[in-house]
C-alpha cells in the first residue's frame, strides 16, 4: 500500500467519524449517514489495498 493511499483513507475515515459525531450531536441523520458511509468508503478501499500488496 502506497503511504498516500494509506493516508489518503485514512483521512476519509476520520472525516467520516467527525460527520458522524457532529450529525449525532446536532440531530442531523443526513449527515450521521454521510459520516457513516465516508467511513465504510475508507475502510473498503483501505481493504482493497491491503488485498493488492498481497499480490504483489
């Protein structure tokens, strides 16, 4: 995995867990669903990286 991949997910997951939390504090559940996904995104790719070095 490539350390800007890494990163790169890393930091959707992280904007992912801030949405979440900031539409949970608010009441906002568009936004506690966007957090949501943005996390799933980051976990799915990050995945799909780790499948790649294997096979490298």
């Amino acid at each position: 995995m490539s350390g800007t991949d890494k990163v790169k997910n890393k930091a959707e997951q992280l904007s992912g867990q801030a949405k979440e939390a900031t539409g949970r504090a608010t009441g906002d559940e568009d936004l506690r669903a966007e957090g949501k996904a943005d996390q799933a995104s980051g976990n799915l790719k990050q995945a799909g990286e780790k499948v790649k070095d294997v096979f490298k």
